[in-house]
C-alpha cells in the first residue's frame, strides 16, 4: 500500500517536471522587427545640427542648401547651418 502511493507520488512529480521541462526546452527565441536602411543621397554630410529642441545637438544628416549651408533633414527640423563644401 505505502509501496503503491510512493510509486505514484513520484509519477506525478516525475509527470510535472517533465512538462516544465518540456516548455523550458521548446523556448524560441524572440524575434523582433528588423532594421530598414536607406539609401543616403551623394553629397550627404552628418554635421551637428543646434536645434537643440528636435535633435539635441547632434550629428545628423544634412543634404547641401545652397552655396555652403546645409539643411537638417530629421523630420521637424529643417535647420541650416553653414559647412564646407568638400
């Protein structure tokens, strides 16, 4: 009878560990969303941009404005700035 109960007592155990194993076991991983990349226009230049209120002072891509300005092009800024023309 005490030979009975522990032999099912350990079946269940064996039982639950077995499903908690299983699932530890069959974890993917996470996959999240993938980077886009664009193409950057020839002449493109990262200078500081001092709209300090959308890009915080820093590097950004500017695309040439003119004779030597350049234009911030982050969405909202539109900043010009005087660089040199390489």
């Amino acid at each position: 009878m005490i030979t009975a109960a522990l032999i099912v007592v350990w079946l269940i155990v064996a039982w639950a560990l077995a499903v908690r194993l299983g699932r530890f076991l069959r974890r993917r991983p996470v996959v999240g969303p993938f980077a886009t990349f664009h193409a950057v226009p020839d002449g493109t230049r990262y200078l500081v941009c001092h709209n300090a209120g959308v890009c915080g002072r820093l590097q950004t891509r500017h695309e040439r404005a003119g004779d030597g300005f350049w234009r911030c092009t982050t969405p909202g800024c539109g900043h010009t700035t005087k660089g040199e023309d390489h």
